[in-house]
C-alpha cells in the first residue's frame, strides 16, 4: 500500500444498477482496511439523496458517506461528498456543493443543452475534494451512483465513469444476484461501456448471494472467459444489517415481544427527509411500526398511539397532500381519542399555524395555513441550519441528555410562553428548541436523530403511552456491530490480495482470461 508521504490509492465500487450493493461493500472495505492499520477515507462525487448529515465542520453530505466515515473510524467531511443532490419536485434538486446549498436546478438544465456547462464546474469541485483527500489519507474508496452503462446519461457524467476517466481511478464492479440474472447484469453493463471504460473495470464481485457457492462456479468461470475480469467474490446475503439507509426506505423491523407493542405510524410524505430518524424503532422489540403513505386512504391507516411526522424537503408541498387526502382530519380525531401526534422537522413546522416562504425557497412563494396543533409560525429563508448539537431534553417532568444535528431552513417562533422541549448546545451556545402542547398530545422538535439516543428514545416512548419502556435499541452499538460482521464476511470471501493488487498504479490486470 501507498505511504502517507505520496498521494492515496484509490478504488472505485460502481453497480450494475442503484441498490447493487455499493454502499455497503464500501462501507465494509472502509473497515477492512482501516482495520489493517491504513488511513481511510470514503468518497461519493455526486450522490442524489434526501437523508443526509451533518459533518464535522457544519456542512451536509449524504448519509451514506456519514456511515462509510463511521467504518474508516474519521469524522465525516464536505469532501466525503461534493455534489449532493436533495429532489424538491419531480423535476428539480437543490444542488449541494461542498457542504454548502448554492442553488436548485431544473431537469432540463442537469441534463439539457445547459448541463456541459454545469457539470464541467461541479466536476472541478468534485476533483477537488479528490485530491485533497489523497493527500490525507492512505487509500480512498469511491462509490459511483446508479449504474455506468445509464448510457442516455454518459455525456458529461461525473458520478461514475467520467469520474474514474478524469481521476484515472481503477474499478469494480457489482452485482446482486439476489434480484435474479447477475450474469447479464455483469455482461451487459460490461458491453455497454467504451473499450477505455471496460479497460478500466479490473474485478467483478456478485453480492447477496443465497445458498451453495458450487452451484455457481461454471457460470464464474464462464463470466470470467466472456469478459477478461476476474470475479473477486461472490458475498453471501447477510440478514438484519443496521446500516443507515442512503435513500430507500427500510420496511424490516424487530420481532415483537409478548407484550402489547406501542402501535407508531410514520406518514410517509412525497419528499420525505431523513427517514433514517425512525430506524431506533423500526428495531425496537416493543414498537409495531407502520410506514403509511400520505396519498393513500386515512380509513384504511391502522389504530396508532403514536403519529410521526418526519422531515421533508419541501414542507409545504408535503403539507398540501396531506391536506388534499383527508389526513388532517384523519389526525384531528386521532387526537380527540387521547393518540399522541409527533412532528420532526419539516413535521414539525407542519404543526403550527402557517408557514411563510416568501422568497420561494422550497417551492413557489407564498404561505400555507399549518395543522395549527402548536401555537408557532415559521418562516422559510435562504440559509441552512447545519449543525450537530447535544442538549437536555426535558419532558413530563423528567430530564435527559440528548444528541442529534439540525439539517432546516427557516425558523420557527412560538407565539405563547412555552416552555422549551429541550436545550441544545452547540458551538458553546445554548439555544432552545421544540415545544409540546398545553394537553400534552402534540410534541415538536428539529432536533434529527433523537430516538438514537437511549434516554431520549425511552422518554419519548413513554410519553407515547409505552408503560416500561426501558428496551430502548443502543443504535450506535448495532450499527458498529453489523459494520464490523460485513467486514469480516468481506475477508472472508473476497480475494483481497488480488484486490491490493489491482489498486496499484500502472498494474496490468494479469487474469489469465484477459482479452
């Protein structure tokens, strides 16, 4: 491997489609290699997600470079992830550049007659973050985005093959074999790529893969024939990871205790944010949780005693299709039979009653008329809050140490005296944050990440109606744990030899298939 005194290696894991596995095998190599005692840094040029995080110096990048940054054990960087792109609408993002939002592009500009222009200047952001990284750390693992062989989309692409063209990086490619014929999806993404990009793939790895390896060892060396690239390995399915999910949403949950579980609905909005806030529950042994979409049929939403309201990244928007399907009324008698209703960011602004977003920052300008279940209003303003926080959360009478990080635009301003929910510190100064209803039934905060704390999830559990609710999940814990349980599945069935080897530079591919 490289010396700290030269420029990093680097290695670049693209799939033959979005949910190939690339996340976690990059997340698991992070591991592997920070283990063998090298510096390692995980890096994502372009990522299009709306869960995201805060990092060490108050930028956001996306979420799943934040668990790769946990696996390298380094805190979490702008330079992790450059260009981060956050959907406002079905046809537009708010483009992330180094940590800081500087604009929202349309379709028609990303990929249109304008997007030479564009993307030649985020690119040179992109390599730019590259070599700094390279010249911090030992080896820099690369995840691409969808799939290379997306060829309507090659002209100017800097999240897979034109990145690895221009940074002259080494790849791999993988397959899940889970969703069925892993040959033609290794095969055919090979053939639709350049002769310079097939060049540049040097292994194959087939991930998730159930059953008895022998079973495919001919269509191995087949592969291995047709295409010259040595298959690296083939990774067993691995059941009940607790890894943060970049953008899809987890349905899997913990199996239920005896005991009556807390009945928790999560409303699923069309450009719901951090979802990743609901997985302590999802795992929680005592939690039934249900992911209801708002544009379904509130008569056919199960009994809950709990409601969420997560974040959303275009909190108006959101808030009218709620309205438009009924939900208000919906939430309305959910509260009038004692339920209790919980807003989380976007959620929460949701709660008051009116939002102001005059300058149009997350759609078009104007004002929307709250849930009016908190006495507050917000207004929306150029300028994100970006920040990690720790705090004390104070609630029925009892008080706990919380963390977390706020990821908003806009403010929030109560209109009544309340006391705060919780006082959070950051950057040595205490600010107040979130309030709960005179009744006691509706409780909002901005504060993501709040169920990951022990205490804090306990506390909220048993406001929710959770009588002994001491079987909190230590999210942390099983996030480690199943970091560690990949990484070990990773030594013990990639060849990580032949691996190192083709990191280096200038190194011929010498399979004996080779073309």
């Amino acid at each position: 491997m490289t010396s700290s005194s030269h420029p990093a290696l680097a290695l670049m894991v693209q799939g033959t489609a979005s949910d190939a596995g690339k996340t976690t095998l990059v997340a698991g190599l992070c591991r592997v290699f920070a283990r063998r005692g090298l510096r390692v840094a995980p890096f994502k040029p372009q990522n299009m997600a709306l869960n995201s995080a805060v990092t060490s110096e108050g930028g956001e990048i996306g979420r799943a470079q934040a668990l790769q940054a946990v696996a390298c054990g380094v805190p979490a960087h702008t330079d992790f992830n450059p260009i981060l792109l956050k959907p406002q609408s079905d046809t537009s993002a708010q483009v992330i550049v180094q940590g800081r939002a500087l604009s929202v592009v349309e379709a028609q500009d990303f990929f249109g007659p304008g997007a030479r222009q564009y993307k030649q200047r985020v690119m040179t952001a992109v390599l730019d973050s590259f070599e700094r990284l390279r010249h911090s750390y030992q080896l820099v693992l690369v995840e691409g985005a969808g799939s290379p062989a997306e060829i309507n989309l090659r002209d100017n692409d800097i999240a897979n093959m034109g990145f690895a063209e221009a940074a002259d990086c080494p790849v791999i490619l993988v397959a899940d074999i889970d969703k069925g014929g892993v040959f033609a999806q290794l095969y055919g993404t090979l053939m639709l790529l350049s002769e310079a990009e097939r060049a540049r793939v040097k292994g194959l790895v087939i991930n998730r893969f159930r059953g008895d390896i022998r079973l495919l060892e001919n269509g191995l060396t087949m592969l291995e024939d047709l295409t010259g690239k040595p298959v690296l390995g083939v990774v067993p399915y691995l059941d009940n990871l607790v890894l943060d999910a970049e953008d899809a949403i987890v349905h899997h949950g913990a199996a239920h205790s005896d005991e009556r579980p807390l009945r928790v609905v999560v409303l699923v909005t069309p450009r719901i944010s951090n979802h990743t806030d609901v997985d302590a529950l999802r795992l929680h042994p005592r939690v039934a949780l249900t992911l209801v979409h708002a544009g379904s049929n509130p008569a056919l939403c199960p009994p809950a005693d709990l409601v969420i309201l997560p974040g959303s990244k275009a909190v108006r928007d959101d808030l009218a299709v709620l309205k438009a399907h009924g939900w208000q009324a919906w939430l309305d008698r959910h509260l009038r039979y004692g339920g209790k209703l919980m807003g989380i960011c976007g959620g929460y602004q949701m709660l008051g009653l009116r939002i102001d977003d005059p300058q149009g920052i997350e759609s078009a300008a104007g004002s929307s008329d709250g849930l009016g279940y908190l006495p507050m209003t917000t207004r929306l303003e150029a300028g994100k809050q970006l920040r990690n926080v720790t705090g004390t959360l104070s609630l029925d009478g009892a008080s706990c140490v919380v963390h977390g990080y706020e990821i908003h635009c806009g403010q929030s301003t109560a209109l009544d005296e309340h006391a705060p929910l919780m006082r959070l510190v950051a950057d040595g100064e205490s600010q107040p944050d979130g309030m709960v209803s005179n009744d006691n039934q509706v409780l909002g905060t901005y504060l993501h990440g709040l169920f990951d704390s022990t205490a804090a999830c306990n506390a909220l559990l048993s406001w929710a109606g959770l009588s002994d609710s001491r079987q909190a999940v230590a999210l942390d814990a099983l996030r480690e744990a199943s970091i560690n349980r990949l990484a070990d599945t990773l030594e013990q069935h990639l060849n990580l030899e032949l691996l190192e080897q083709l990191m280096q530079p200038n190194t011929q591919q010498g399979h004996p298939h080779e073309q």
